[in-house]
C-alpha cells in the first residue's frame, strides 16, 4: 500500500450548481431570493448579528479584572517533601521538578501542611508562617530566592 493508492471510504458530496440557467431549478437568483442584504455578494454579516438588535455579547455586563502582572506559584506542602527527600537533602527546584512535586520551573510557594521530622535546606520563592516556623523548629534551613 502506497500514498497514491489510498482512496476516501467516504463518498463526497457534490456542491449545487447555481446559476446554470432556469431550467436547472437553481437559476437567475440562484437560490438567493430577491433583493436585500442576503442576496449580495461579499461578506453578510459576523457571527452573533442580531438582526440589528444590541448584540447579545454587547449586553453582558462586564465583570471582574485580570493583573498582567500576577505570578502563579506552584504550591508544594510539607509533607510531600518530608516523603520524597531524605534527611539533609537540598531542596531546590530541579529536586522538586525530578520527583514530580512541581510541574514546570517556576516560582514557588510551601505551605505548612503535614509534619516535617527531616531537618532539610529548602530553596523556593515563598513560605508560609507555618512552613517557617515547622522548618526551623526541626532544625531545617529556609533560603528565598528572587523571581
């Protein structure tokens, strides 16, 4: 079997033949009616035309506000640190992207959830009160780096 010798299982369907006379049934107006907008030539009218009507995306109100600027952090907990990293491990972003607790390289956050009993060096972006206070406890050391 070869490019060329592949045919469509699909049998296409022809296009009507417009203005091929009368007695084809699709003649002199081709099936366009009488006059008005409709039966013109070019480009009729976009997509959510109303007719004439304030359009229906006109009359939504708009709401809310998008920052440009808002950095998204990937939120990394304390216990899934404490399960993946052994005791005196770094903890910095290619260890949190290799075993699969951060999806991309990017800013990040750890937050203070679960119990931390590894006295570990964590790099990342931001923490959390807890997070600090659990890490120090532990005897653990916490280093903020810059976006």
């Amino acid at each position: 079997m070869q490019l060329h010798n592949l045919t469509s299982q699909v049998k296409r369907k022809k296009p009507k033949r417009l203005g091929r006379g009368r007695s084809s049934g699709k003649g002199k107006t081709s099936t366009r009616g009488h006059k008005g907008e409709k039966s013109r030539k070019g480009k009729l009218f976009f997509v959510g035309f109303a007719g004439g009507n304030l359009p229906y995306f006109r009359r939504i109100p708009k709401r809310g506000f998008t920052h440009k600027k808002r950095i998204e952090y990937q939120a990394v907990n304390l216990e899934e640190i404490n399960e993946k990293f052994k005791e005196k491990e770094v903890v910095d972003l290619e260890g949190l992207l290799s075993k699969n607790l951060i999806k991309k390289k990017g800013p990040v956050k750890v937050l203070g959830k679960g119990k931390i009993e590894k006295s570990l060096k964590i790099y990342a972006h931001k923490f959390s009160k807890r997070a600090k206070e659990k890490i120090e406890k532990v005897g653990g050391k916490i280093e903020c780096l810059t976006l």
